[in-house]
C-alpha cells in the first residue's frame, strides 16, 4: 500500500501510519491486494475544496472529503501490476469542526473520512438509503477494527 501525499504536505508519523493501516483494512475487506494499491491524499484549504466541488460535482459548497476515483469499481480494478485506485482530497479545517461538533478526536474523523474516501474509489456510493446502509456498514466496520469506534 502506498499513500502519496501532495508534494511539500505531511503527516505526522502516527497518522500515517494509521491512515495504512485503516487502507489496509479496507482493502483486506473488500479482497483488494493492498501490496498493489497506490493512492494519491491531499489535504487542501476550505476555499480549494469548496472550488473541487464546484467545479466537480456542481454544489457550491465547502465540503468535508471529494474522492476522484480511477475506476467505476472494484470489478474494474487490472488482475495485475499496480493498481492506482485515485485521489483523495481532504479539508482539514472541515475535519476538526466535525471532531469537535462530533466529540471525538481529529484521528478518528480524518481515518474516517479517509476510509469513507477508499470505499468511493472501490466504487461504493450513498445515493439512496440502501447504498447508504451497505456503505456505512463497511465504514464501521473497518473502524472498529482500529479500535476507532464512536
């Protein structure tokens, strides 16, 4: 598994050890060979992702996290070599006003919002209240194998 981070961008170690593991989880679950996936994360200011969305999805609006995904889904993904699954875009200013109107840490909303990110790329959506259901789920499940429950 192999993160990438927008050049001049970082994390501190403990966070991307976790933002690993928790893609290790997710494509452990989903029978994804984490070893082939690479992903591209950058962390970007209210006022970029508001112009993403906008540009992207037609709301203009600030948003929490946009995935750009490679591939329609999972089933898409090549038998072989690697496998650059996409692009996840994450406003952190947007992640602590949720850890704080959530109670819970920056850790836990920003893997979560990651993990939600991965599950887009593999081609899951929450559109209607069953897709909704499955996806959160997968979300949770994943989360409370890191110990990272609400």
């Amino acid at each position: 598994m192999k993160i990438y981070l927008e050049e001049g961008q970082a994390l501190a170690g403990e966070m991307e050890d976790r933002l690993a593991e928790a893609a290790a989880c997710v494509m452990e679950a989903e029978e994804v060979c984490g070893d082939r996936v690479e992903i591209s994360l950058t962390m970007v200011s209210p006022e970029e992702i508001r112009e993403l969305n906008r540009d992207y999805r037609d709301v203009d609006s600030v948003t929490d996290v946009l995935s750009f995904p490679q591939f329609e889904g999972k089933e898409d993904l090549p038998e072989e070599g690697e496998i650059c699954l996409g692009d996840v875009v994450i406003c952190e200013d947007k992640v602590r006003e949720q850890a704080a109107e959530y109670g819970h840490s920056y850790e836990r909303e920003f893997t979560y919002l990651f993990v939600h990110s991965l599950l887009h790329l593999l081609g899951y959506d929450h559109m209607n209240d069953e897709e909704k259901a499955v996806m959160r789920n997968k979300e949770e499940e994943v989360m409370n194998r890191l110990d990272l429950r609400r």
